[in-house]
C-alpha cells in the first residue's frame, strides 16, 4: 500500500496530532506574581460557577417539584371537565374557576386525544394539534409524577396523567415559562454579581500577591545588588544582607541561603585580595630590591669590558652575554615595579600632555629602531591634549610601536593614528602583520603572555609591555582592546580629553 497511514502525519500539512502552525498564540503569564493572581482568580471563577450551577440546579428543581405538586392537587379536573363540551345535552361550558392562565388539559379514550385545550383568562382555547403532538401525549404514562412536554403550538409544559372514572387518562399541564423566566432573571443576576466579585478578587488578590511577594524581591534586589558588583579583582564591599531569614518560611529559608552564600563569597573575596595584596607588595619590594644588584652586576660587566689589559675571547665573550642578560632584567625589574605601582593605586602625575607630540617623537624613534618597516603617521590638524603622566603615556606609546616592530616581519606597513572625539583621545596602531592568534586574544593584556606562535620575533621581550599599556590607560582612566583580524592589526587605546578635573589614579 502506497498511501498514508491512518494514525501518521497528513500529506502536505501539519501533523494531526502536532501544535498548530498558524494558529493564535495564548498569552501565558511568566511572573510568579502574575501566575500567583490568575491562578487565584481562576479557581474563583470556577468556585463561582459551580456555585451558580449549584443554585440553578437547585432552585430549577424547587420550581419543578412545586409545580408537579400543584398538578397533583389539581388533579384531573379540568381535562375531565373537558367531555361535557362533547355531549349532546351539555347545557353548561367548561368549568375554569380557579385554574391558572395557560393551564393546558387533555382527554384520552383508548390512547386516542379527544380533547386539548389550554385556559385563556375565564374561557379555554382548543389546542390544533399535529399528529407529532398526539403521539406525544399518548405517550404520557400515567404514573401520577411530572413529565416535561413539548407541543408545537405551545411552550414547555409540566404534564401529569391520571386515569379518569370513565377508564380515559386525564393529562393537566403548567406552563415551564415562569420557571426558566426565573432561571433566567437568576443567571443574569449571578452573572453581574459574579462578574463583580471576580474583578474586586482579582484586584485584591494582585495587591495581596504583591504584598505577599514583597521579601521575594528584597532577595532579589539583594541578588540583583550583587551582580552588579565588579568582582574581577580588587577589595569588593559586600552589600546588605537579606532581612527575611524567617525559617518557617519558603522566602525565609531562600534569603537565609543566600545570606550564607554572601558571606562564603565575601570571605573568599576577602582573602583573594588579600593574596593579591601580598603578591603585589612582594612584586613591588623584590623589583625594588633587584634595581641595586642587577645595577651592580651590569656595572662590573661593563667595567671589565673595558680593560684595556684586553680579555681573552671566552672571558669577553661572558662578560657581554652578562651585560646584555643584566640589561635585560633591569627592564623586567623596572616593568615589574611600574605594575606593581600600577595596581596598588599609587597616583600619577598630573597635567596636560599633548598625545599628538608624544606620539611624534614615538615614532621617529620607532623609525630608527625599525627601519625595515614601513611607518605612517595621521595626525589631526589641531593637537590633542590629555591629562596624566608624559613619561608614563610614552612608555605607553612606545611600547605598542615596540610590539608592532618586534611581533612582526619586515616589510609590515604600520599606521599610527591619533584623533580627539568629543571628550575622548582615540590612539590606534594599525599593522599589516600575521596577526594575533585567537586561543590567546582573550588574555593578551595580561602578563608574561607572548604570541610568538604566529607573529616572528627578531628580538627576546619579557611579556609585559601590553601589560603595562592596559594599566598605564585604566589608571589614565581609559582603556585598551584589540581589534581587526589576521592582516589587519588595531590596538586601541581610548583616554579621557584634558577637563577640570583629573580621572581616578591621577592627582
């Protein structure tokens, strides 16, 4: 068989047993406080209904019951008066006296309807019936209870059947239209009153949730305070702590967790910067320390090298890998002290430095360091003025053209940009270079982190001067990113323009 399966997907449609595809999405409430009211509101709204079936039902069996016994007292006398009207001698007309409007009688000899009619104010009215209607009323058992009739040419009726003394069947009816008048005026009445109710609940019910819910969101501005906190690195200020800690509560119990879990993370903070502290101090004391001997080393290797007594080769030899490994660490020993001055928060000097100057006698030095390099320099018509350290800020330069000359081959074509935004400094060096790897993007403005994988070296570096471009622009109140691609290098540094008043760091 090559046709569809009965129970599987539709040919060319959606599933038939799958979500519609088109259809109307339900708004579904997402907020606790918004489920918690709906849900309230809704176990209302069914309480109300099953009340008001409750009652419906009830009073439509009260009203039923009344009139079932009302044609139990009425008996069959008015069908039975009926038959008068049919015999030759009758000189009197249908006895209606206290019978009530609309109150339907019938006759039946031999399952057969002799007579039909219904009470109209002092005078009945014959009923015309269809052979439906006979069938009806010949179908009338009679049992001495109620039974619900319908005749074309009235409304719903409440019937009985008695036998009567001539072995015919009586059936006497009331009219149901009161009764569902009355349901009806009840339905309309529950429905206002209901309406109502569930309005006012669901008003009180939103205030009662909110109020309800009230410790909730002191957790959560709590939790909220938190996250907004900088716990990168540094002494971090915990904020308050969650008031509600009642146990017998589920909002108890959540904040008590949560002020257990702040301490925990506050201890740990705490002694994070602490360690932090103690490896910057130590950074600082023992760059301090090694500044006399590494000086001393460099200064008796320089000072044999100058003998004019004359060394044999090995000996010089010797002399000068020392004196060039001793230059070497001076450099990391001042770099390492300049870090470590850096994040203990010492403040700089203050005052305005023209960044396009500094970054002209940059260049002209990178000039003469790189001359196998291409450099090109774009500087704006007016100068660019800053607020900070000179002599930190050109390290700062120097050290990305330092990057840009070393990390990369001969040939590469370097553009220095420099451009005043407002109220901000944009420096950018832009290389042509192989680029940085992606695994180490990430972390390149952390220390000791080299990217000699892809970019050629021609000379030995200590990892940190990318390092010291980032502290150097945070304490200038700035920032470092690295930006481009493979081909397409940008450092960029952004510094706040010279104001009044000096960014964080400085004085």
């Amino acid at each position: 068989m090559n046709g569809p399966r009965v129970n599987g997907p539709r040919v060319n449609g959606p599933r038939v047993n799958g979500p519609r595809v088109n259809g109307p999405r339900v708004p579904v409430p997402r907020t606790l406080r918004a489920r918690l009211t709906l849900g309230l509101v809704v176990l209302l709204a069914v309480s109300c209904l099953i009340v008001g079936v409750a009652t419906i039902t009830a009073l439509r069996g009260f009203l039923v019951g009344r009139l079932d016994q009302q044609l139990a007292t009425e008996g069959g006398r008015f069908p039975a008066s009926l038959e008068h009207e049919h015999r030759p001698d009758a000189d009197n007309r249908t006895d209606t006296r206290g019978q009530a409007p609309r109150t339907f009688g019938a006759r039946l000899v031999s399952g057969q309807v002799t007579a039909a009619s219904v009470v109209q104010a002092q005078s009945f009215e014959p009923v015309p019936l269809t052979a439906a209607d006979r069938q009806a009323l010949a179908s009338v058992r009679p049992d001495g209870h109620g039974h619900r009739l319908s005749l074309s040419a009235l409304e719903e009726y409440r019937v009985m059947a008695v036998h009567g003394d001539d072995g015919d069947i009586l059936i006497t009816g009331l009219s149901l239209h009161p009764v569902e008048e009355t349901l009806h005026r009840l339905e309309l009445v529950e429905l206002v009153v209901f309406g109502i109710v569930l309005a006012a609940a669901g008003t009180a019910a939103a205030l009662w949730v909110r109020l309800t819910l009230r410790p909730l969101r002191r957790v959560v501005s709590t939790a909220t305070r938190v996250a907004e906190l900088p716990l990168a690195g540094g002494e971090v200020a915990m904020p308050e702590r969650v008031p509600d800690t009642d146990p017998r509560t589920e909002v108890g119990q959540v904040g008590a967790a949560l002020n257990r879990m702040l301490a925990h993370i506050e201890d740990a903070l705490a002694r994070r910067h602490a360690s932090e502290e103690r490896l910057r101090r130590f950074a600082a004391d023992a760059s301090h320390e090694l500044r006399t001997p590494v000086a001393a080393v460099r200064g008796h290797a320089e000072l044999a090298l100058r003998s004019p007594a004359g060394l044999p080769e090995p000996v010089a030899h010797a002399l000068g890998r020392i004196e060039a490994e001793a230059v070497r660490m001076s450099e990391l020993v001042d770099d390492l002290l300049l870090l470590a001055r850096l994040d203990t928060g010492r403040p700089l000097v203050s005052e305005p430095v023209d960044l396009t100057r500094l970054v002209l006698d940059a260049t002209s030095d990178a000039r003469v360091a790189g001359p196998d390099h291409r450099w090109e320099l774009v500087l704006p018509e007016e100068p660019v003025v800053v607020r900070g350290d000179e002599h930190r800020l050109h390290q700062m330069v120097a050290n990305l053209l330092a990057n840009a000359r070393t990390h990369t081959p001969p040939g590469t074509h370097v553009t220095v940009r420099v451009a005043g935004r407002e109220d901000r400094a944009e420096l950018e060096v832009e290389d042509d270079g192989p680029g940085v790897p992606p695994d180490i993007r990430a972390e390149l403005f952390q220390r000791f982190v080299r990217a000699s994988q892809s970019r050629s070296r021609a000379e030995g570096g200590t990892g940190l001067g990318l390092a010291i471009v980032d502290g150097v622009a945070t304490a200038h109140g700035g920032h470092a990113e690295l930006a481009g691609a493979p081909g397409r290098t940008t450092f960029r540094v952004t510094l706040p323009m010279k104001t009044d008043h000096p960014p964080a760091g400085l004085l």
